[in-house]
C-alpha cells in the first residue's frame, strides 16, 4: 500500500505543478478546472493509501523485502457463476437514455428495469443460511 501511496503522490505533486504553470499561462478555465480535480482526485488516493498503510501496520508483504512469496498466499475467495444481470443493466440504462432523448415514458420503464436488474445483481448470491 506504501508503493500505490507513492503513486499517487507523485502523480499529486504532478498535476499541482502543471495545473499552477497552466493556471500561470492559460486563459482557459475549463483546463484550470480539470487539473485542479484531478490534482484533488490523485491527493484523496494518496491520502487513503498512506493511511491505509499506517493503520495496518507496515501494509503486505510486497511492502517488505524479507517477505516470502508464501506469505502472500491467502485464501481462495468466491468466484461468481454466470450471470445475466449485468445484461440486464445495460438494456436498463440503454433504455433510460433513450427516453432522455424520445419519450418520458421510456424514462419509466428503463428506471424500472434498471431498478430491477440491480436488485437481482446485488442479491443474487444472498445466503440464507437454511444450510
């Protein structure tokens, strides 16, 4: 966590710099506003990493050079089957769009699938533990 940490604040100290050369040199506001968030976007990750790397204590065994490939091993997780909702949540949000641009009414119904199609995906892999 120590590495993407440093990452992400060179990539901070990157956009401050250009974005004060751009904000120095330019007259167009609109590539001021995007260096300015994206040096705010790359100081929030390089915040969240460096604190994520104190509260843990020293972060993974990447972050140390005595550490052990076997270290790293660790339990295999849940890998989801086939799915169709994901499907479905593009035809929900194509449909959404759609009524943006043609009719309100499609507005409506691709809410209404896309409610639905997320609902699905969220629960699809409830567990209720009758096991």
């Amino acid at each position: 966590m120590k590495a993407e940490g440093w990452l992400f604040g060179i990539m901070t100290v990157f956009f401050a710099s250009t974005g004060l050369v751009y904000g120095l040199w330019a007259r167009d506001p609109a590539g001021k506003a995007i260096l300015t968030v994206a040096f705010l976007m790359s100081g929030l990750i390089a915040l969240f990493w460096f604190v994520q790397h104190h509260r843990r204590g020293g972060g993974r065994a990447q972050d140390r050079k005595e550490a052990e490939i076997a270290e790293t091993a660790g339990p295999v997780g849940f890998f989801p089957a086939r799915s169709g909702y994901p499907v479905l949540v593009a035809v929900g949000v194509t449909i959404f769009a759609l009524g943006l641009v043609f009719a309100r009414w499609l507005i409506v119904l691709g809410g209404l699938v896309l409610a639905l199609a997320v609902f699905g995906f969220i629960f699809q892999y409830r567990d209720d533990g009758d096991a």
